[in-house]
C-alpha cells in the first residue's frame, strides 16, 4: 500500500512546484488532490485519510493548525509537516499536541523537503509494520481463546473429562467472575413425524445459530449441538441485595427468562438451569443438573432451575449416556 500524501496551501505557484518536485522524487506515493484552504484540508483528511499532510499555517477561511486541531478532536491524526514563514514560539508549543514531524521555513528549499519527506516515509512504514505485527498478535490471541473456548465446553459436556483441566482452561480465559452455572437449552416442541423432523431439525440449526449469538453479547459461552440441546457456561456477575441463594436463583431466572423472550421471533425454547459454583471442576455437574431440570420441568413452562425441582442425579441417564456416546464418536 503506497503512502497517501496531502498538500494544504493558498499560494497556487507554490503548490503546483511542489507538487512537481514531489511527483518525480517520490514516484512511488500517492499525491491526493490539494487543499486550498483549512476547511478544505478537513474534508479531504476526512474523505481520503492520507498519511502524510504537508499544511500552511496561514489559509483563508481557517488556518492549517485550527484545521488539525479540529481532526486531532475527531480521532483523526495523520503525520503533518508544517510549511511557513511564521515559526513563532506560539506555533511550535501548539504544535506539540498535533503530531508534527517538522517545521519547514519558507521558501522551502528542495534538499530539505525531501530530506525531511524520506525520514518521515520511513517513519510511516515502520509504524505500519508494527501495527501489522500487533494485527497478527491479536488474531493470533484471538484465534488461542476461540480453541480454549472450545476445548472448554467439550470437557464440560464430557463426563469423563478431567476436572482439573477444565478448571486450567477456565483460568485461561481470564474471566472475572467467581461463580459460574451452565443453562441447557432445546426447542419447545416436540418432534413429530419424519417429515416435522426434518422441518424441526432445519428450525433447530437457525435457532441454535441465532442462540449462539444472544449469549455472546451477554458474555455467556455457548457449547455444541448435541442430542437437540445446547448447553451455555454463563458467568454469574449478577448481584443481589441479599447475598442468599434464593436471591441469586431468582435473578438468574430473569436473566436466562430475557434470553428466552429475545429468541421467541426465531423459535419457542426451553431452559434448564443448573447450580452455580465456584469451583470449576463442580461444572460437568451443573451441566447434568440443567438438563435433569430441563427435562423435568412442567411441560407448560419455559424454564426451570434444578434446585426448584431437584431430581437425584442418575449416572444411567438415557440423555447423558447418548450424549456420551455421541462425544466419543465426534
């Protein structure tokens, strides 16, 4: 990507020269269209974000420095060089804050603009090799939390993974919550005959699809499809007055309750919600516990915590043990 230069002045003669002597000693950058004034210099900052800006100070209209004073407001902060025949005390102290490279006095001579535009293209170049380096870092860093994501909700719906390192995995994630649970969803209705099936399963995929998206923006991490379900790890930062189990209960039941209504445009769906804890490893077991209570819970509601309904936990499980066997499978 080549460099994209401006040049902001009022005096035509000077500009064009310019222009000229940039065109053959620079042929490699991209010289915008000028800028004859301050607020012509904003709109093409704005429209083009050039890399380089070589400004007068004195323009009509608005001077060059109120110009990069009003985009240095708006986030915007290409590197500047100032040309003037006015390098007052004033301007150089105000200059400080507007990213200016060098004060060119005029009449500028050849060997000095060039000097000074080779250092600065250096300069430029540099900066956008490390940004691409912190690029690469953080799809890199990026790509790391969406495997240990992953491998996190895979040992947690695996009853014979190991709950230390679920307990690893967790810690790596950086999260700052202290207490965590898992809510098990599946569609509200039942299927049918082979034909619903099929309707149900492209239904199931859609709903899931759009699920997966509504618990991200709440911070929730969303598991795999199996056996019609999805199991989420929902990190508790909920606080309560009373610092009480029925308390807590009670608002992570309005919280998945609000997940439910914003899926009710894409699908009816069911939630069972397991036992927060604050040991990791106690995970695999809130996950059993959300889908007992989701199975459980009267045919008529949308929702239902283990502890309002709580069912001995069964190691011969028909849902788990399919679920298992599908796990080893994939």
């Amino acid at each position: 990507m080549s460099i994209r230069l401006l040049i902001a002045d009022d005096e035509g003669i000077e500009r064009r020269a310019l222009r000229m002597q940039l065109e053959k000693a620079f042929p490699g950058i991209e010289l915008l269209r000028d800028a004859e004034n301050g607020l012509e210099l904003i709109d093409a900052v704005r429209a083009h974000r050039p890399d380089i800006v070589l400004a007068d100070i004195e323009m009509p209209g608005m001077n060059g420095l109120d110009a990069l004073e009003q985009l240095r407001q708006e986030g915007v902060m290409p590197h500047v060089v100032i040309m003037t025949a006015y390098s007052s005390e004033r301007y150089l102290r105000r200059s400080l804050s507007l990213r200016v490279f060098a004060f060119l006095e005029k009449p500028i001579r050849r060997e000095e603009v060039e000097r000074t535009l080779r250092a600065l293209i250096a300069e430029v170049e540099a900066e956008r090799g490390r940004d691409a380096e912190l690029a690469q870092m953080r799809d890199a860093i990026r790509a790391v939390r969406r495997m240990v994501r992953s491998e996190l909700m895979t040992n947690i719906e695996s009853d014979e993974a190991d709950p230390h390192q679920i307990a690893e995995l967790l810690e790596m994630l950086e999260t700052d919550a202290r207490r965590f649970l898992i809510v098990t969803f599946s569609l509200a209705d039942p299927p049918g005959d082979a034909q619903s099936i099929y309707r149900r399963r492209v239904v199931e995929l859609n709903a899931f699809e759009r699920l997966q998206a509504c618990v991200r923006e709440r911070g929730w991490l969303p598991g795999h499809i199996l056996n019609h379900r999805m199991s989420c790890l929902v990190p508790v930062r909920i606080h309560v007055e009373r610092d009480d189990d029925y308390h807590l209960r009670h608002a992570v039941c309005c919280e998945v309750d609000e997940v439910l209504t914003a899926m009710e445009g894409c699908a009816a769906l069911r939630a069972g919600i397991g036992i927060s804890t604050a040991d990791p490893r106690a995970l695999q077991r809130s996950r059993q516990q959300s889908i007992q209570a989701l199975y459980q819970q009267d045919r008529h509601a949308r929702l239902c915590h283990y502890e309002d309904q709580p069912v001995p936990l069964d190691a011969e499980n028909p849902f788990l043990s399919e679920e298992a066997a599908l796990l080893e499978y994939l």
